[in-house]
C-alpha cells in the first residue's frame, strides 16, 4: 500500500508509567502507545477498491469473547472477568488514580476510549468503601450506554442487576435503596436535582461523555458546582466530582472547575490502524458500503464492521442494501452476514441486539448513527468505517422552527468513533475522508447548549431554585437571544411570572417542572381536566414522547399505508394516533396484531409504559384523570392549550405561514392531513430538511386559538 505517511499525534506523548509534572497539576498515565498508521483507501470513481492491511486474510486474530456470558456465578467466567479488568490501561495505574481522587474536590479523567475509566473507576471507589455515606452516580448521554454498562459492571461485581448495581433513564429504571453504583442519563440526574438540589444522595458524580457536551450535562456542571459549595457550607459532607471524557478542551473544562487537576491515562488496550481516502468523495454513502463490501472480502469470520452514518431513513437503506448484495453468488464463498441498524427510534431489543456475540463463520455489521460512538462496547467490532458525517438539530430563535442538517462532524467525534475499533483486540478504522479533511474540522463540537430551545432548561433550574438564569454558571453561556426567547415562552404558558425582574413559577409551572417532559406537552396534561379528556391527552402525549409507532418497510411503504388508511382521523395525525392507540388495547396488546396493521409492537408497549408513569405524576400533583369518550374536539382544543404557539394559517396561494414566525411552511407528506386545505394546522414539530415541514398535525378552529391566548393571538393579526 503505497502513500502511507505518518499521522498527526493526537496529543504529545508523556513516557513513563505515571509521572507527575511539577510545572502543572496534570497527571500523566501511560501502558501502551496508541500504534496509527496512515494509509489510504478509496479511489476517485468510487468504484469500491479500498485497500485493506496486507496480511489481514492470514492473520492469527482470534475474538476475545462475548462479554455476556448467562451464568455471571460462574467461577470460571467471574475469572476471565477479573483478568480482563487487569489487562486495562487503567488498572497499573489504580494506587496513584485513587490517591489523586481523594485529594481533590473535582478531577478531570481524560482516557483513551477503551481505557476502562468508565466501568473500572466507580468499582475502584466502591472497593475503597468511599459509598459508605452516599453513592456514586455515573452519567451518560444516551439511555442505551447508562443499560448496558450498568449490566457489564453488574456482571464484572458478580451481583444482579437492580441491587449494588442498578440505572436510571427516561421511564425506565431498574435501582433499589441498596443500589450504590448508579448509571443514569444526565437527563434523569437533573430532574433528581429538583427535588433534591443538594444531590444529598451521592458522594461521587461522574459525569462521563462531557465531550458530547448535551443540553442536560452542561447544565449539571453548574447544578453540581452549586451543590458542591452548598453542601460544604450547610452540611460539611463533600460532593466529589469526576468528569471524564477520551477527548475534550482540557483548559476550558479545568478553568471552570476552578483550575482542577487534569488526569491522562493514556494507552490503548489495543492498537488501531488508521487509513484516509485518497480523493474527497462525494458520495459518502457509496463509499461506506464499499469499504464494508472490501473488508468483508479480506477478514476473517467475526471480524465485525461498524459504519457510522447519519439518521434512520438512510442506515435502513444502507441496510437493506448490504443485505441485498449479501445474497449475491459471487460472495457465496464469504462469512454469512448479519447486518443490524442502530439507531435511537430503534426499539430498545433491536438496539441490544447489535450486543449478542457473532456466531461461528459469520460476521456481523452495524450500521449506526453516533448513539454508537460512546462508551458502549459492542463485541466482536475489529473494523470502523466513518463517514465523516452526522444528522446535527440546531434551533434558530425567531424562526420558530428546528434545522436537522447533515454536517461533518468534529475531530474529538471522529476520535470517538476510532476508539470503537480497539476497544478488543487490534482493529482498523477507515475514514471516508481526507486528512486534508479530518485536518479543517472542528476540534469539538458545538455544545448543544448554544443551538437549542431553552424553556424546559429555564424551567428546569427554576425549579431547582436558580432565581436568576442570567447569572447562572454556565460553561459556555447561550445567547441572551435564545434566553429571551424561551421566557416569552414560559410567560405564554403561563409557567413563570416576572416579578421585579426575577423570574418566579407559578403554581402551574411548579407542576409542569414535574412532569419529565417538554413544557408545552405538560401544559396540555393539566389541561386535560378543563376540557375533560385527561386520559385521551395522556395517550396521545405517551405516543409523541417515543419513537414512531409506525412500521413502513422498504418497499412496502405504500401496502402499509392502504392499511392503516382505517385509522386515519380527518381532524388529523393526534387523534390518529389516539384511535390507533385505542384499538391495540381493544386488541390486547397483540403483536401479530401490531404486525399485521404495520405499526412498531415495541413503541405502542413503550408508549402504553410512559403512559403510566404520567398518570403516576398526575395523582402525585392531584390531577384528575377523567375522558371525554368520543368528544374528540375537546382533545384538539386541549392539544391547543399547550402548542398553540405552533400553528401555521393558509394562504391565497395555497400555501402555509406560520402564525409565530412568518415561516413559509408544508404539510409533511406522512401526515393524514397531506393533500388536504384546512384553514388552520396545529402541527408539533417544524423541521427543516431542504423544505420546512410540519410534523404531526391536526386541523383546528381559529376561535379556539382566541380562548387560549387572545393577547398573542391578536398580535399574530389572524383572521378570527
């Protein structure tokens, strides 16, 4: 392979098996050097030839294991567990990494992905006994990381899941009051906080990922800061932190925390190769599947592939493609493939399928958006193909609406994505891009703080007991536009009051902040007794809080469609989904049922589980829950009640504005409303995608637009 060249150093190398400089209070852990040799693959017609390490075809690689074995009492498999744990980069290093934690208030971890921080620090605390007075706490930015590293530690303690060990994430939780070593989404961490600011339960927080830099964890490190000095002066029992993270801005992060030490473990357990397109390629895409297809033809069986793509529509195409070409003759002599999507409307079996190990001359590929480039480990994973790119949401104040952009992503993501290759044994990771490419990127992304809506943040921390947001201790503050914009929406809703300047909850925001959900879809709960239809707002709301609820294979889009046309509600998608909702009870719940009609057995379950858990938040804030039966028109005034901030009028030309923001908007053509002229659409998202398009939706009155907020109303100048 001509045209190798050596690749840029991620960060200096410091030699030695921990030392400290004197200079700075940076710690420096090392084991192994990470090994990157830049080659190159691809060619400029896309024409599938990428090049592959000489001696893949005879290599002596054999799969370390599944990591999942049944039987954790094992004696035989709690001991490969225990000599695993000693083979990471971490654990030489577990005398010095405690003896730095325990001195100081807030430790920045920076280790390479695979170093074992995320599973083996809290263990190391725990085996310390410092849980003795609270217990640790372990964030996560996605809910199937915080499951399936809560169960590796279950399994690597030897205990169940749900006792010493257990998770927290959105309606979901498997934890007890003997439960000391708690995964959790950073979002479930904050609403914890608003009962309990102090974070009294816990003695240790980590906050794992920080790189991804999510809306909730952004917030939390001020939360935490602010429970940290809180916690010194009122009760004197200390909140040790622990960030960490295999890539971020160090300084930024260590300047915030009070100039904390900053520790690197760095090393690798395993070596990963590194190869770079020749030529800028132009279809992505094209040259993800491939380089699948040249690995595929090079590697041996259970040397599994994971590609990194950018959202659903595309991964299920890419999919169904792979499996296509699979079948084909000339590939007969090659490993069976099993070609697995991953994706976060993926229903959550589907998605802990892509962790059974790869049966025995088989191999197995993922294709995935970047839910898979944390702190998961998915066995068998020798290869990574990165596209370069990822579906980015960002929110535009005073338009009203959401961008969803394909965009390069940032080098501490294309990093994160590297590490998956290495995390076993040796790996390769293909980027199909140039080094001239990866070189102009970002070098972390933009925090998503800074390009979303803020109300149920704002909302949030005054229900923590933030008085002023202005003066909150962000990391990176957002833009007073942002903040602005999302008071006047708090205002509309009637959450907030502004007294003096200060932003204070009303009685109605105080329950709003209890419900784990956007504001406005908590607004239309508590109207749900108003207008007599609790029970129907709560289904519906259930539904819009997962994932889609409807099954459209390729290629059979239009059959499903016919289908479910006896569903469909003229008054549009939200009583839609209500009658859908209503029959797969009539049908109790039936899988073939749901199969048969197209619709995704696992969301309606997911949604029927949601669904309970908000009729538990409505008794708790003494809610009655009472229907309206068929008296549908009552549910759309209540749906009203929450977005009616988000309706769109019809023009002479035939064309929608919405009422809000004066944006050019169209019906999105999933909905039952697409080909129809109502006068006015209440729609639930606004997504630009080429077009702006409204996303669930259903025809209402403009008189009922008057009685729920006549004031905003009369300024939008719409005709009555």
């Amino acid at each position: 392979m001509a045209g190798f060249q050596e690749p840029p150093a991620k960060k200096p190398k410091i030699e030695g098996n921990f030392r400290l400089n004197s200079k700075s209070p940076h710690i420096s852990v090392q084991q192994s050097p990470v090994r990157n040799v830049n080659g190159h693959f691809g060619n400029k017609q896309h024409s599938g030839n990428f090049s592959v390490p000489r001696n893949i075809k005879n290599s002596n690689w054999k799969p370390h294991g599944n990591g999942a074995a049944r039987n954790i009492r094992n004696a035989d498999h709690l001991k490969n567990l225990l000599k695993q744990r000693h083979a990471l980069p971490i654990f030489p290093a577990r005398s010095r990494l405690l003896e730095e934690l325990k001195k100081s208030d807030v430790v920045i971890v920076i280790g390479e992905t695979g170093s074992g921080k995320t599973t083996q620090i809290p263990q190391y605390l725990h085996e310390e006994r410092w849980d003795r007075r609270g217990a640790i706490c372990v964030t996560q930015p996605r809910r199937v990381a915080a499951i399936t590293i809560a169960k590796r530690v279950a399994e690597e303690m030897d205990t169940n899941l749900g006792g010493l060990v257990g998770y927290s994430v959105r309606f979901e939780e498997s934890a007890s009051q003997s439960t000391k070593l708690k995964y959790m989404t950073d979002g479930m961490l904050l609403r914890e906080a608003i009962s309990d600011p102090l974070l009294s339960k816990y003695s240790w927080v980590i906050l794992d990922e920080a790189h991804e830099r999510t809306i909730s964890t952004d917030v939390l490190f001020g939360v935490v800061k602010d429970a940290q000095k809180s916690r010194k002066t009122a009760t004197g029992d200390p909140l040790k932190v622990i960030v960490m993270s295999a890539t971020m801005d160090v300084d930024h992060f260590s300047n915030y925390f009070n100039k904390c030490p900053v520790l690197y473990i760095e090393g690798r357990q395993h070596p990963i190769e590194m190869f770079y397109a020749r030529e800028k390629q132009e279809d992505y895409v094209l040259a993800a599947m491939s380089t699948v297809f040249q690995i595929h033809k090079a590697a041996p069986p259970q040397h599994d592939i994971l590609v990194f793509l950018t959202g659903q529509e595309e991964i299920d195409s890419v999919t169904h493609t792979i499996r296509q070409i699979a079948k084909e003759s000339s590939l007969a002599e090659y490993p069976k493939l099993r070609v697995y999507p991953l994706y976060a409307a993926l229903p959550a079996h589907q998605q802990l399928d892509v962790f059974r190990a790869t049966a025995p001359g088989e191999r197995k590929v993922i294709v995935s958006t970047n839910i898979a480039e944390t702190s998961i480990t998915i066995p068998g994973i020798r290869h990574v193909v990165d596209s370069g790119r990822a579906k980015i949401r960002s929110y535009i104040p005073g338009s009203g609406f959401d961008t969803l952009k394909v965009k390069k992503i940032s080098q501490a993501q294309a990093w994160q994505r590297t590490g998956r290759a290495g995390r076993e044994t040796a790996g390769c990771c293909y980027r199909a891009y140039t080094l001239e490419e990866f070189n102009a990127m970002a070098l972390n992304p933009v925090p998503e703080i800074l390009r979303t809506n803020l109300a149920s943040v704002i909302l949030q921390l005054l229900a923590i007991g933030i008085k002023n947001i202005l003066t909150f201790d962000f990391i990176d503050k957002p833009s007073s536009e942002h903040v602005q914009q999302a008071v006047e929406h708090l205002l509309l809703l009637g959450a907030v009051n502004l007294k003096s300047e200060t932003l204070e909850l009303t009685e109605i925001g105080k329950k709003m902040a209890q419900f784990p959900l956007d504001p406005r879809y908590a607004k239309v709960i508590l109207g749900g007794p108003e207008y007599g239809c609790t029970d129907e707002v709560l289904t519906i709301v259930a539904l819009l809080s997962g994932e889609s609820i409807y099954v459209n294979p390729s290629g059979k889009k239009g059959t499903a469609a016919n289908v479910r046309r006896k569903f469909a509600a003229v008054e549009g998608d939200h009583i839609t989904m209500l009658k859908i909702y209503r029959a797969f009870k009539a049908a109790k719940e039936n899988k073939m049922w749901s199969h048969e009609n197209f619709l995704n057995y696992r969301n309606l379950m997911y949604a029927s589980e949601v669904r309970k858990q908000l009729v538990q938040v409505c008794q708790r804030c003494d809610i009655p829950v009472v229907s309206c039966q068929q008296n549908l028109d009552s549910v759309r005034r209540c749906i009203v009640a929450g977005l009616f901030t988000n309706v769109a009028e019809l023009q002479l030309g035939g064309k929608y504005i919405t009422l809000d923001s004066k944006q050019e908007a169209t019906i999105h053509p999933a909905s039952v409303l697409f080909g129809g002229k109502p006068a006015y659409v209440l729609f639930t998202e606004l997504v630009h995608t080429g077009k702006t398009y409204m996303h669930i939706n259903s025809a209402i009155d403009a008189q009922w637009l008057y009685e729920v907020a006549p004031e905003y109303f009369r300024k939008c100048h719409i005709k009555n």
